[in-house]
C-alpha cells in the first residue's frame, strides 16, 4: 500500500506491507511528493513484455520504476517529470478495466465558471499511455474515444493556406468547441490559434499541437514568432494532414 507520509518532517510517499489487511508493516519511502499518491504499472509502447511502475502524486508529477512490492527503485532520473499542469490536481486512477485501460481522473481545483450553481469540478476522464519519447519514456494523457459520443454536427476543411487575419470557422456559432488541428509550417516560425484572447502556440519545431479551452468564437488563426520554453505541458507529434476539424 501506497501512502502520504510526513514522518520525520519529510513530505513523501510512504509503502506498507500486510498479509491480512490488518496487520501493516512499513517497508520504504521515497520522499518528495505530496499527497494523493497513486501507483501503478503500464507497458512501454503497448508493448506487454516491457514495462514500467508509475508513482504519481497530487501535483501531476512521477517517476518511472521499477517496484518488488516494498522498494520503488526510481529509473527515470532525479528530476521528476510532470504530465499535468494548471487547474489538475489529485488525481486517481481506476484498475482493472475490462479492457485494461489505465483511466484517470483529476479535480480542476480552482477552476471557476461564473453564473453556474457549482464550485469547480472533475476533469474528463483520459487513457494513460507509456511512450518513448525524445527525451525518454514519457506519460501521456489522451481524453477518452467514449467521449466523442458528446460531439455535434463535424465541419471540416482540407488542405488550406491560411493568410494572417484569414478565419476559416468565422461561420460557426456555439459555445464549445473541439478542434483538431493538423499543419505544415512551410517555413513560417510557428503558428498559433487566438480563442477570444487564449492563445495556443507552437513553433515550427511542432507538427501537431493539442489543446482544449472552452470558447466561443470568432476565431482568428495568426502566424507569429515565439519560444518555446522546454516543459510547458503539451506533447508535439509527427502529424501533419493540413486538416482542420471542429465539432
């Protein structure tokens, strides 16, 4: 069992062992975290000869490893890496689904939606998924497909040249959008997507950028130069169809 442990004034994540439930025996700790852990195993690359332990905690933050039952052996670094930023926080996840999905959910704490009679909310559930990645194994997060249930009416453009100013969705009307968004930069430095004065942005390095903010539109697509700081919470991929969806 995994457990939130401030003995000897040391924040970290604390792991016991029971024969009957009853009866726990302390067996290690790996200090550093803070509350909410959550531990669990998941193959690399849906690959089930290989795999990793993950011991994540309330701040979105984990380590990969490996773990024998009472010692969590850390293999991916000192540094922690961190697959949630923002308004997400405690998460958990669910075990044993029947068809072996790793499915989170977190708390948008501190999100708030004035005029509505509730105080912040859940986030939607997502699949958990182990990925080589550029700089190592990495978690990745992906809404889950049972959620395009929800969606609308599909609009959809194909293999367009967008001009700055150019807003190829000025015909929509709507409070909630999700957009999908495949491009090739053809030289430009970047590109990014203003919602209402929420900015979206990669640089050129990017083929694929992926968010979600709840908006209404117009929308304008702009080009623009910016940097990118390492770690600012969005996986680039190699996809490139010159597509533009919205549901």
């Amino acid at each position: 069992m995994a457990v939130y442990d401030e003995a000897g004034g040391n924040q970290g994540i604390a792991f016991h062992t029971s024969p009957n439930l009853k009866d726990w025996t302390y067996q290690s700790k790996i200090d550093g975290f803070f509350e909410c852990p959550d531990l669990f195993e998941l193959p690399v690359d849906e690959n089930p000869a290989r795999t990793r332990w993950i011991l994540h905690a309330a701040a979105g933050k984990y380590v990969l490893g490996d773990f024998d039952g009472r010692v969590f052996h850390t293999t991916s670094g000192k540094e922690k890496l961190q697959v949630w930023y923002g308004n997400f926080y405690a998460a958990q996840s669910f075990s044993n689904t029947p068809d072996h999905r790793r499915i989170q959910i977190g708390w948008a704490n501190a999100a708030a939606f004035p005029g509505m009679p509730f105080n912040q909310q859940m986030t939607v559930p997502v699949q958990l998924t182990l990925r080589s990645a550029v700089d190592g194994l990495r978690l990745f997060a992906q809404p889950l497909s049972e959620l395009t249930s929800l969606r609308g009416p599909k609009h959809e453009w194909t293999e367009i040249t967008p001009d700055t100013g150019d807003n190829p969705l000025r015909m929509l009307q709507g409070d909630l959008f999700e957009i999908t968004l495949d491009f090739s930069p053809d030289g430009s430095e970047s590109l990014g997507l203003d919602l209402q004065g929420a900015c979206a942005r990669g640089p050129r390095a990017s083929f694929s950028l992926g968010f979600a903010l709840k908006t209404s539109f117009p929308l304008t697509i702009r080009k623009e130069i910016v940097r990118q700081k390492r770690g600012r919470g969005y996986w680039i991929t190699p996809r490139c169809g010159g597509k533009i969806c919205a549901w």
